[in-house]
C-alpha cells in the first residue's frame, strides 16, 4: 500500500522505527505493506501513525472539495470510491459477487444429496 509507505516517509519513521512500535519485524513490516493488510492491522497502522483510518487510503488534499469518499473493506480486499456512482457500482459488484458465490454453495450441496 503505497500511501502507508508516504506516511512513514512523512511522519519521518524508518521502517525498522515503524515496526518496533508495532512490535513485528522489518521483514513482517514489510511483508504487510506490499501486502494486503487486515482490518485490525489497518486500525493498528492508522494508531501507530497516529491518523484517521482513511488517511492510510487517501491524503487529505484528495479528500477535500471531493462529493464523497467512502472506503470498503470486504473478505479481505479494499475498495475506494469517490462518487457515489462509484459507490453504487462496488455494492453492486459485491452484492453480485456474494449472489454467485451463495449460488454456488447451494448447488454444491444439493449435487451431494
């Protein structure tokens, strides 16, 4: 996630610095910032760094002046909209996604009766 790595670079942390606040290793550190970080380890970051969890997403100079951002963190992936077209088009997505894979588990089941 490249904006946590401007945040450490802005809050003037090294990555070692970092992860010894967050009481992991280098390498864990940056395992989870190249990764696709948690919900928990997201809140964990935002607190080390002392800043909103949307900030982790977005600066604040992207935030400003925009309609809408809305951040959307669903089995294990992110998602960020900043209209609410694009809102609407995620909810879709997942609404979609979730109706294919609840379709898929019932045929499954029912193929085992």
């Amino acid at each position: 996630m490249n904006r946590i790595k401007e945040l450490i670079k802005e809050r003037g942390y090294t990555q070692q610095e970092l992860a010894d606040k967050m009481e992991m290793t280098r390498v864990g550190l940056n395992q989870l910032v190249n990764g696709n970080p948690s919900y928990p380890t997201l809140e964990r970051f935002a607190r080390v760094l002392n800043v909103p969890m949307w900030e982790l997403f977005a600066t604040r100079d992207e935030v400003i002046g925009e309609e809408l951002t809305a951040l959307v963190y669903h089995k294990g992936a992110h998602y960020r909209a900043t209209t609410l077209k694009e809102l609407r088009g995620i909810v879709e997505e997942l609404e979609r996604a979730t109706a294919e894979a609840t379709s898929a588990e019932t045929s499954g089941r029912s193929v085992g009766r």
